[in-house]
C-alpha cells in the first residue's frame, strides 16, 4: 500500500499520476474532483507483491494541472522489492549421457541446479532429480535403404522402472521419484513474464497433470515442463535450445524456477 499526500504551492492539481519507472504512460490516474483539495491531496494506491513480481520496482507519483500539465513529483522515487518466493537457475547445460568415458554432465539436481556426470553422481543420487539420455531413429523403407535418421534428447526420473537408458548401473543409487507433465509448447515471453512469482508457478502446476517419470516425448527449443519433487515442491523447465558443442556432444540447455 502506497499512502502518500502530495502538495502544490504554486498551481491547482486536477490529476494525479502513479507512473513506473521504465513505463512509457503513467500505470494509474487520479482525478481530484474536489476543489478544497487541488492544492493538498491524499491517497492510497493498492499493489500486490504478486502482481509486480520477483525484484525491485520503483514509482513516482506526481499531479497535473486543469490543462494536463505536468506540475512535478517532488523528486521522490518509491522502490518497493519483493523478496523471490521462488528458485531461478538460468541457462544449465544438461548434457545427454556419452557411454564411452561418462564423463559429459547428465544429471541435474533441481534443489541447488548442481550437474554431474555418471562418474561424479553416485555420492550426490539422493538430490538428482532428472538425468538425460539421447535417442536415434531410423526410418527404412520396404528395401531396407534408410529414408531418414532423427537424433532427440530425452529427460527421466531416475526412479523410472523399467529405465529409459541402461547403459549406466546406478542400481546401488538413491533414486528420487521427481514427476514430470509432458513438454507442452511455451515462449521465453511465458516463462519469465507470467510464471515470475511462486504463486503463479504453483496455480500453473495445478492445472497440469504432473505424474511422468519418464518423460517420453522428444524434447524440443521453447517447451516448459512442470515438475513436482518428493517434498511436493513444484517448479518450471523451460527449454531453451537443443545443439552440440565445440566435441560434437549433445545437451539441452534450460533455466527453471522451483516455488520455496
């Protein structure tokens, strides 16, 4: 709540502006339609942590007078900050996983956005909430000569049973039942302008059927995923892009937000 009174010494006010910084228009308007009051006006102006999201937002109030004419603000910025009910982990490169030196970074874990490859997860399989594994298809037709050839990436729960990638033994692992809804089309637009608070987040993962362990749809760029963890927290993947790097190995690249 914004409670303010603002004064005019000069010049009556008409009008009286709630202007965001950044913003090209003021957010609200007043009139002041009592005439005792167009040299001294007080209000209130109502904002929802909800609604401004994650950060700082800063504001100005200022009048008009009878001609729309800006009369000033005093030189006072309100910075109003609200505290994140929300994890963000931004641009992780979860690799698909190499069954020659299992090296490449194939498990992530949700909770501190840590990767680890086969090599390094066993000690840590208690906080990994998703590994990721590539697939090749290929397409022959009645003569046997092949028509096409698709590479997609995958992601799972490592509590998946039967498991989507045997090539690795984590039999002796702690394995974290972390659910999934399947890829659903999204925009970064989405993901970082109408998913930006817990709560928006969580009435979201509502609305989805969170209940896949492995997650059998082929991952793709601009996909957003819900996920629940075992300690009923939820959160957003959202995918970014799929490519190699500089050795030609494969990884999807995602930022997520998991609600506090």
């Amino acid at each position: 709540m914004l409670d303010y009174t603002i004064e005019s010494p000069d010049a009556d006010m008409y009008q009286i502006a709630l202007y965001k910084t950044g913003a090209t228009s003021p957010a609200l308007k007043i009139p002041i339609t009592d005439a005792a009051q167009r040299r001294t006006f007080s209000g209130k102006f109502k904002l929802y942590a909800k609604d401004l999201g994650a950060g700082t937002t800063s504001y100005r109030i200022w009048a008009y007078d009878k001609d729309g004419v800006y009369l000033g603000d005093g030189g006072k910025l309100i910075s109003i900050t609200v505290t994140p009910d929300l994890l963000f982990f931004t641009n992780r490169r979860i690799y698909v996983a190499d069954s020659m030196d299992k090296t490449d970074e194939c498990y992530l874990s949700i909770s501190d956005g840590k990767l680890y490859s086969y090599t390094t997860a066993a000690s840590h399989s208690a906080t990994i909430d998703l590994g990721s594994f590539t697939r090749k298809d290929t397409v022959r037709n009645a003569s046997g000569a092949v028509t096409s050839v698709t590479v997609n990436n995958y992601f799972y729960s490592l509590s998946s049973d039967p498991l989507p990638f045997g090539h690795y033994d984590i039999s002796s692992w702690t394995k974290r039942a972390t659910l999934f809804s399947a890829p659903a089309t999204g925009s970064i637009a989405d993901f970082n302008n109408n998913l930006n608070t817990g709560a928006k987040i969580l009435a979201a993962a509502k609305t989805k059927t969170i209940n896949l362990k492995n997650i059998t749809t082929a991952l793709a760029a601009n996909q957003l995923i819900y996920f629940k963890t075992p300690e009923e927290k939820y959160g957003v993947i959202f995918v970014h892009a799929l490519a190699v790097d500089y050795r030609d190995h494969r990884y999807t690249q995602v930022s997520y937000k998991i609600v506090n």
